[in-house]
C-alpha cells in the first residue's frame, strides 16, 4: 500500500507521539519533527507507510536517544493481555467454531496499535469484535486452504495482541498444523520482537523466528535473506495488522491479512469501515 | 502564543485540506504537503500558528493557483447564519441580559471555523453556548470596561459567524458605542473580508476596515499602517476567534479574546476545555 497524502499529516504526529514518549522538552520534539519534516519531500511516490514508519522511529532514537520508548507498555499490554487469556481460552472452546473465535479475538486484539494515535479499550474491542456482523471476512477461503497445507506462516504485528494470536496458533497446532511465528527484528513501536514471544511462551506453541525487518511492518527489502526465503516458500501466510498489510499488500504471495481498521486510509485500501475486523485473502480465487 | 509542537501535524492536515477544496489530484496535494513540510524545519521558535497558518495557505494557493478555495462555503455559511438571525434576535431580545445572550451566541458562532479541521453543527453550538456554565468568561469586566469607552475595536473571525457578531454589534450601538469591525486583507481559509461584511451587511451598523493581514488571524507585522494605528490607539477590542487570539495574545493591549476552544493547544493555553466558549480579558485588571 502507497503512502496516502493523508499518511503525512499523521507520521508527524507519530513521530511527536514517539518523542514525548521519551523526553518533554519541547525543544526537542519541534527537532524531532524538523527531522521527520524534511524527510516529506524526498518521500518516492511509491513508498509504503511502513518505510516511512521506519524513517520516523530511526529519527526519533537519533535525535532523543533512546531505543525503545515503548518498552513498559509493551509488557503492560503483553501482561493485560495474559490475564484475560484463561477465559478467552475458555470463550472459544465453548463457541460452535472455535478457530472463527480465536481468528476474531486475534484481530480485535490488533487494537493495541501505538501507531495509530487513537485511545483504545482491549475489553470493548473483544467484545465488540466477538459481535461483529463479519464483512468481506474470507474465513471460508482461508479454511479451505488449511486443509491444503501443513505449514503456516504467522507474522506477529504487537505486543499483547501477541496473546491472542498464541490462541489462533494453539487451535491451528490442535489441528495438527505447524506454525511459524515471525516478530520484528528490533523494537520499534509497540510491535513483538523475540523477548515478547519469549515472554508470552509463544515458544512452546510456535516455532519463533524474527524477519530482521526494523520497520513498524514487513517489508521484504529490510527483512533478512532467511525470512525472505521462508517468506517466499510458504504456501499460507497469516500477516496481523496495519504494518504488515501495508507493506506486503503488493505482494504475490498467499496472503491472508487479519487486522481491525484503525485509520481511514487502511479503511479505503480495504473497502471497510474504520473499527471493524477484517480477514482479507489476498488472492480470492485458487492460490 | 507561540507554536506548539501538537501545531505541526495540524498544519500538515491543514495543508491537505485547503488542497483537496481545488484538487482530487494526489500528485498535487503531495506536493502541497511537501512545500509545507519544508517549511518545518525554518520555523522560527517564536513563531504564532498565525505566522504558519499563512505560509500554509500562500503555499496551496502558489502551488495549485487557486486564491479563494472556501469561497462557496463561506457564502453557504454566511448565507445559513442570516436565516438564523431573525430567530436568534429574537431570543436575544427576550433574555435577561441581551447583551450577554449576544456574546454568548458569537462564541458559538465561532465553531465555523474551516481551520481547525473538526466538523461542526452551527444549531447544536449554538444551544450548547447558550446553555455553557460559563466558566472564566470575563464578562462582569468587559461591562465595567464599556462603561469607559464611546468606540469598540471588534476583530471579526469567520463567514457566518459574521452574522453573529452582527447581533453583539447591535447591542453595542443600541448602549449608543460606535464600533469598528475589522476583517483580513484577503481571503484565506473561511475568515471574513470586505466582501463578507457587504453581504451581511455589517456595514449598516459599524464602520468597516480591513486589517490588511492575509493571515488566518491578526499577526501586527502582516498589518497594514492605518489599522495598527486604529489599534495602537483603540480603548477597547474584542479579538473573535482562534486565529486573532494566536496573533495578538502577547500583545499589551486592551484586549477582550471571545471564541470557542477548538483544539487542545488552544485550550491548553487558555486553561480552558475543548468545546467551551470563552471571553477573556488579556488584562486582569485596570486596562
């Protein structure tokens, strides 16, 4: 997905949010936003959201030093997020199909995004997602396909949403699937990076491996020479949230995108409402 | 007041604002917003978002060539607000304190501002304003101040509200004070001009002069000499609006702000809350 001239407005106030994570020196925020403005135009038409994601948090770090601002509410959610794991367990194993339920849960949990510059509830988001009218939701497609592979591909996009798609691994694991579950390669944002699977155990369900990419996303050319081959052999990918849909939406490959609409340019790319929960094939027909 | 950080990606949204009202053209309003975000990083620590709010405008104007884009919508509103009037001159008439009702409906007139990026409702602002707890709104003192003064310097804001403020001039030149109403030097954004006060007919009841500012707002050094002069010289100004408060809220004069808070630096510098109208006097005390 392109960078829409909406996208401007809003890096700047993600990298603003960013900066008074670490310092509230006005100072420096107004040099942290100098930077990420003179960066606009020299911006290539073609860039995605997520290489400029990357830009803003690289600057970010240059200028005020640190490397992860959102470290603690990184564990805050990874913790919130385990402390409702027991009764959602619960919640989808008494459902009538228990993977819709994890899929929905995992996508209503994509609303932990500190990217997206909106307030959010984890609770009303669940339950708000367990209740949707489903749109354009390809969960007959993509349970199709699982019966036509043994391996998945699974790119993690946040922290705490991390719990939830644990639950969707540990029902594809129940179905004797082998899942592959990919983090970031370095903090940026609140997105997973190995200590958060580690943290969460995503270990013992999945096997955890890191793309390399330090963007807030996937984007093959900052990923590394293992993931893209991996990448490129697997034959069903699951990939959570904006970043990872924003930077592989041009991509060939069998892709299901499992997100909840936060922005209205992710909305318009998608042709969904802002707040529902989407699960997209990239490819409608055979893959 | 100065430029606040939170200013900066409002500005950029600002700029893809103006943009759209003249062009779908992606292209072009990419580069709008590249022009603009240039301009960043050489923005002075001093500056007012008066000072930017111009060069924004000056740069969508230049790059896209047109000079007038709120043009229409500055008519419908002018045009919604004096079908209005009679209604609301009668319930100004039938107030206890006409003369406040009259404030109090020209800072809910103040939400048609095009600038501030929010939608609004003119008829749920207004029963709001008139119905608001009133809270730091200076208008025992702005009583005392009429007391003292024959001539009133009024600084309008925006298309429609005109109207408004049309109503709180008519209750100034019933209290027998001779008043001035000034409007920008050239149309930008929604803020009124020569021409709006025409066609309200503002010119029936105050001496009208343009302030020769093409900011959104008054900033001094973009004025002309005639009016810093009247300014200089003036006993008593009602400044209406965002963009005259920006302007002239370091300025040691006798100054009465009167608008509706529309976005948090705004309110974070007058102590107030989003959504409130506020009078305040720029001097506490004796002026």
């Amino acid at each position: 997905m392109r960078v829409y001239p909406d996208c401007i407005p809003c890096f700047l106030r993600q990298a603003l949010e960013a900066a008074r994570r670490v310092t509230e020196n006005r100072k420096e925020q107004r040099e942290v936003l100098s930077e990420v403005a003179a960066l606009i135009p020299g911006l290539p038409m073609d860039a995605t959201p997520v290489d400029m994601g990357r830009e803003i948090h690289r600057t970010v770090n240059a200028v005020i030093g640190s490397v992860d601002p959102y470290r603690e509410v990184k564990k805050e959610y990874n913790d919130r997020a385990l402390l409702l794991y027991p009764q959602l367990k619960q919640r989808v194993k008494n459902s009538p199909d228990s993977l819709l339920t994890a899929i929905k849960l995992a996508a209503a949990g994509n609303v932990i995004d500190f990217g997206v510059g909106a307030k959010f509830d984890l609770s009303q988001s669940i339950e708000k997602g367990l209740r949707e009218k489903l749109v354009g939701f390809d969960y007959a497609l993509l349970k199709e396909r699982l019966e036509q592979v043994e391996e998945i591909l699974y790119l993690g996009d946040n922290a705490g949403e991390i719990v939830l798609d644990k639950i969707v691994i540990e029902e594809l694991v129940s179905r004797e699937k082998k899942v592959t579950f990919v983090v970031r390669g370095k903090p940026i944002i609140n997105d997973v990076t190995l200590k958060d699977a580690s943290y969460v155990e995503m270990d013992k369900v999945a096997n955890v491996i890191s793309s390399g990419c330090d963007a807030p996303g996937t984007t093959l050319r900052y990923c590394d020479s293992d993931f893209i081959e991996t990448f490129g052999k697997s034959k069903l990918i699951i990939a959570k949230g904006h970043g990872n849909f924003e930077g592989l939406s041009e991509e060939d490959r069998p892709l299901f995108f499992l997100l909840k609409v936060k922005c209205p340019v992710v909305a318009a790319e998608l042709g969904a409402t802002v707040g529902s929960i989407v699960l997209r094939a990239k490819v409608k027909g055979k893959m």
